[in-house]
C-alpha cells in the first residue's frame, strides 16, 4: 500500500471493497513487519489454500494460529508449523469451497506473538474471465 503522506498514528486501521463486498478491518502498521505473507493461492476446486509465510530477517518461527475471515483453520501439515530459513509454505484444506469473485482475509500468528494479514479474493476460476 502506498500513502501519498506519512500518517500521524503508528497504526492504520483499513478495509479493501469491492463491489458490495468489504473485507474485515486490517491494521497496517506504518514500520516494515518482518512477519509477513508472502504469497496466497488456492486450489483449482477453491477448497484448499496454499499459503507461503516469511520472516523478511530470515530468521526462523513457528506458526501458532492460522485464521480465515475471523475463524480460526487448521493446517493438513501434522506436528509443529515451523520454518526454515525464515520460510514456511502452508497447505490449508477448508470445509467447503468458497465463492468465485469473494473477498477473503487471512490471518497467521507466531508464537512471540506477531501477526501478518492479508485480503485475498478468487480472481478467476477454470480459465474464466476475471
């Protein structure tokens, strides 16, 4: 996200629209986080999301909690979700499929307590027009 003039608050509060959809309010902090998401896809049925978390300092975490609009998702990995060289790709199988064109927020937190987010939305499914 890029301001045209730095705030006067250490954190933003924002919500992304589109069309008659709002995703869930986010904050930004305006100091680089070094946990981060990295990257968000999902599977060509929507029922999986495929999700890349990274350290930006390289240095290594472990995920504690994973949280899809609010509610609280379980990795398919087994055991601890910890990283490597600041790096950890997560598989994420959802109950149900979600909905072509729907705005998503996705949350993860570490065990010393930081938080990345993002909003993510299903572009385009099985070669369909955006």
């Amino acid at each position: 996200m890029r301001l045209r003039r730095i705030p006067d608050v250490n954190n933003l509060s924002i919500q992304i629209k589109r069309g008659e959809q709002t995703s869930r309010a986010m904050k930004v902090s305006l100091k680089p986080a070094s946990l981060t998401i990295a990257s968000i896809c999902f599977s060509n049925n929507i029922d999986r999301i495929y999700l890349y978390a990274r350290d930006r300092t390289g240095e290594d975490f472990i995920l504690k909690e994973i949280h899809i609009d609010g509610n609280r998702a379980e990795s398919a990995s087994t055991g601890t979700l910890a990283s490597c060289a600041g790096f950890l790709p997560v598989e994420i199988p959802i109950g149900k499929s979600l909905e072509h064109r729907s705005l998503h927020h996705i949350a993860v937190m570490d065990k010393k307590g930081r938080t990345a987010e993002d909003v993510d939305s299903l572009i385009c499914r099985n070669g369909g027009e955006p």
